[in-house]
C-alpha cells in the first residue's frame, strides 16, 4: 500500500514536471497576443483619439476621441494605468483624464497649470509624483499626484541647461535623467522619498559638440542606455551604473541616416522592444524609421536597414507584446501599423488617418 502511494506522487511530480512548461508557453503565447489600446495626441485638434490593437487580426479599431481644452503633446500614465496624464502646451498645463481599463475610454477630470510650456512629463515608479520639463522655458519640474490630478504646487523647480526635451526615470525609479539638446549635456539626479531631485555625481555627461540629445531608452536585460542625437542624427549607447544612478562612458555611437542620403535630417524618438533584441530610432527628412539589431551579450548595435514611414514621424511606440510598432506622421496626419518581423524588420500592416499633426503615441494593455 505504502509502495502505491510512493508510485502516485511520483506519478504526480512527473505530470508537474511535463505540464508546467506547456503551460508556461501557452501563458506566454496569450500575453503575446493580449490587446492593447493605442492613444494619440493630435496636436492641432486638440483631441486623443483612441484605438484597440488587435493582434490576432492585426489591426486598429477606432474607440473614440477626448477633446481637450488645449493642445496635446507628451503622454504618460501612473504605474497603475487608471489615469492618463497630457501636456497641454499651449496652456502651459497638465491635463489628467481616467481610464476605463475595459473600454479604454478616456474621461476628462481636471487641468493643472504648471511652470512653462512642457515638452516632455512622466511620473515616478509609484505614481506619487509627475516629472515636466520645459523645452522653451529651461526648466524642470516635480509635481505631487493628488487624487484629483496634479497639484499645482511644485515641490521643485530647476533651472536647467539650455532647451531640456525629456525628463525620466531609470527602470528601478530610484534616478532620474534630462537630456538638454540644445547644451549637449544629460542631466543625472537621484531621486528622493520626498520628490526632491538631488544632483548626482558627476552631475551629467556632455555630448559631442552639436549633437542635440533629445529621447533615451534603457535596454530592458543590460545596465545600457541608448540616447538619440536629433541634429547629429545618431543614436549614443552609454554603459549605466545601476548602484550610482551615472552613465559611465559612451562606448558606440552609430548613424541613423543611410550613408548617401545628404538631405536635411532631424531625429525625434527612441524605443527598444520588450525582448532587448531590436532598436528603432526616427528620421524626420529621411522619413523613416532606422532599426538596429542589439547585441545580446554587450549591447551594441548593429543597421538593420531603413524602413519608409508617414511624413515627418516625431514620435512612435512599440506595443507591450513587442510585435507591433505604431508611428504617427506629424506632417501627414496618419499613423502607421508595422509588424515586428523575426528579424527586427518592419512590415507595414495599414494607415490610419487620425487628423492635424499627430504628436505622440501611447500604448496601454488593458
């Protein structure tokens, strides 16, 4: 009898052992192709147009659209998705709306005036504060989240370098960073319990003379961050001290432009896909998204080719799955739907017409 028993259990490890991988793959497969919701902020209609990413038919479906008192700009959300959180540029404010996370529906709650124009905001780790900066006014800021929204009581205001374009945290939220384009320097903060923004050490880094660093991306498996030069057009790897919170030496800088293309150029944003293993930057001239193969072992990048989108593409997003990448064209009106091939390659799915100057892109799992 006791013999049985021994031969059940056995049985039942073994039948663990065979199924847990199965089902470890299917759980995978399913958050592969879960559908998420895609927001754009069209600037001069002074809207967010929602759409729900299917990947099974690999489309975008029209939800609806949130008009706003203002023009829309930067995007960002708390960690846990119940509030959205716009730039509204002209009226130097941040909008915050609520999120219907079974619709995706945006409802309108409350408009906060901030410090200046802001150009770039995002929040911290556990959504108890919203970073802004100010590309115009030279400025950064630290704003508290309130139940209602943001309050209009900074907790800190910096003065910058010249013309800072993104303000955010490293994966871990403990440091926060600013690129300054039109100084050539990135900014390095630690980041306090209080909301206070601490200079580091060394304060910053300086990039070569011109190059215009504008957006920044961490690489989600290795200590690098990647930056995009807007004037240089060239995208930065520098090595990441995760313990100090400092970047500590570039150790690549690589063109996004095809060698024989001499036209005027300007570069606007950065993202990696979720995996670590493609990198795509924006060409605005060329018109084009630039992809890059990442090195898995030191993170280097390697021309994976050219790839044609909408006019002008000032910004874009790579969905949560990391198997669609979406980009707006400010100067056409469109967005673009590409599939992430297995080789990092770009597939055009379908266009989408979502009005004047189509400004930032958001993807949200709902």
């Amino acid at each position: 009898m006791k013999t049985n028993h021994i031969l059940i259990i056995y049985l039942l490890f073994l039948t663990l052992l065979l199924v847990s991988p199965v089902k470890s793959e299917i759980a995978k497969a399913k958050e592969n192709q879960a559908e998420c919701y895609i927001y754009v902020s069209v600037n001069k209609d002074k809207k967010i147009v929602t759409f729900k990413l299917d990947p099974k038919k690999e489309e975008l479906v029209f939800i609806g659209e949130q008009n706003l008192a203002g023009e829309p700009g930067s995007l960002c959300t708390d960690p846990f998705h119940k509030k959205m959180y716009v730039a509204l540029r002209d009226m130097k404010s941040v909008g915050c709306l609520i999120i219907d996370k079974k619709t995706g529906q945006l409802t309108h709650q409350t408009d906060t005036p901030v410090a200046d124009n802001p150009v770039y905001i995002s929040t911290d780790n556990k959504g108890k504060f919203l970073f802004f900066a100010s590309y115009s006014g030279n400025k950064v800021a630290v704003y508290p989240i309130m139940s209602y929204g943001v309050n209009q009581n900074p907790v800190q205001v910096i003065n910058t370098r010249l013309n800072p374009h993104m303000i955010k945290t490293d994966p871990s939220g403990s440091f926060v960073f600013v690129t300054n384009k039109g100084s050539d320097y990135l900014q390095q903060f630690v980041f306090q319990n209080n909301g206070l923004l601490k200079p580091n050490n060394p304060e910053g880094i300086v990039f070569k003379n011109g190059s215009g660093p504008r957006h920044f991306t961490f690489n989600p498996s290795k200590n690098i961050m990647y930056v995009v030069n807007e004037l240089s057009c060239t995208v930065v790897a520098c090595h990441f001290d995760k313990q100090k919170g400092t970047l500590t030496g570039q150790f690549q800088e690589i063109t996004t432009k095809p060698a024989d293309f001499k036209s005027y150029n300007t570069c606007a944003d950065i993202h990696i896909t979720p995996d670590g293993k493609f990198l795509y930057a924006s060409n605005r001239g060329h018109d084009s998204l630039a992809g890059f193969s990442v090195d898995t072992i030191t993170g280097e990048l390697f021309p994976l080719g050219w790839f044609p989108t909408e006019k002008e593409p000032r910004e874009f997003e790579i969905d949560p799955s990391g198997r669609f990448l979406i980009a707006a064209g400010e100067s056409s009106g469109n967005i673009a739907l590409y599939k992430i091939l297995g080789n990092g390659s770009l597939s055009l799915v379908k266009t989408y017409e979502v009005g004047h100057w189509p400004v930032w892109v958001m993807a949200l799992n709902n």
